[in-house]
C-alpha cells in the first residue's frame, strides 16, 4: 500500500505488534500486503491470532481478508461462508445508506463475492449449490 510490498508489509507488521493485534486497520494493511504477495498462510495465521479481537467495521474489513486468503488457497466455500458472515456483520451493524463509510463496507462485500465468483472455473462449485 505505499508502492512497495515489502516496507508495507514492514510498516503493518510493525504496527500489528506494537498494537498487540488490536488495531483492526493496521492488521488490514498488513493482510492486505499478503495477499497481494499470494501468502493466504500467513495471513490466516495472523488472522487466527488477531481477528476474533475485532467488532464493526474492523470485522468487516477483516472478514474481507479471510475470504480473499480463502479465494488465495482455492478454498471457494470458506470464502463464500466468509461472504455471508461478512453480509449478515453488516444487516445488523451497517444499513446501506448515505454515509460513505457504510458504503465501502458493503462495496468490500460485493468486491468479495465478485472475486469469488471470477475465480470459479464452474458456477455449480459447492460454493453456490445454497444459492441454486
């Protein structure tokens, strides 16, 4: 997120450690350099030490990670469960409407589910045998 993988990923750990996990921003950041680098091991272990710390909108974020570590290892039904974890976090937490923030939370929603479906080579995956 600064141009550079490896100083993002630097910077975030380095914030994730001195936060001792609870900043759910820095921990996003830090997942974020992961995936782009294709490490869903590691940033499910963070995930595993960290995320269950996290509420609101830093849940949403994080629950966005899980799903794309999950696209990351091809594992299409953790993702899809982690959409509707994701969808169901912001039903009861963020109703869609004018505030910005709300928005970008439900994009992160549809942005997951669009990357789970571009990344399934056949639409009756187990994934969505729920939706058929």
């Amino acid at each position: 997120e600064t141009g550079s993988l490896l100083r993002a990923e630097e910077e975030g750990l380095r914030a994730v450690v001195a936060t001792k996990g609870q900043n759910s921003w820095a921990l996003h950041a830090l997942l974020n350099s992961l995936q782009l680098q294709g490490r869903s091991s590691e940033m499910n272990a963070h995930l595993d030490m960290y995320g269950s710390k996290h509420t609101g909108a830093g849940r949403a974020n994080l629950l966005f990670n899980r799903g794309s570590a999950h696209i990351l290892r091809g594992n299409y039904t953790g993702a899809y469960k982690a959409v509707e974890e994701l969808v169901e976090t912001l039903e009861t937490q963020y109703k869609l409407g004018d505030n910005s923030h709300d928005v970008n939370l439900w994009s992160n929603a549809v942005l997951l589910l669009w990357n789970l479906c571009i990344n399934i080579s056949d639409l009756n995956d187990v994934a969505f045998n729920p939706m058929w």
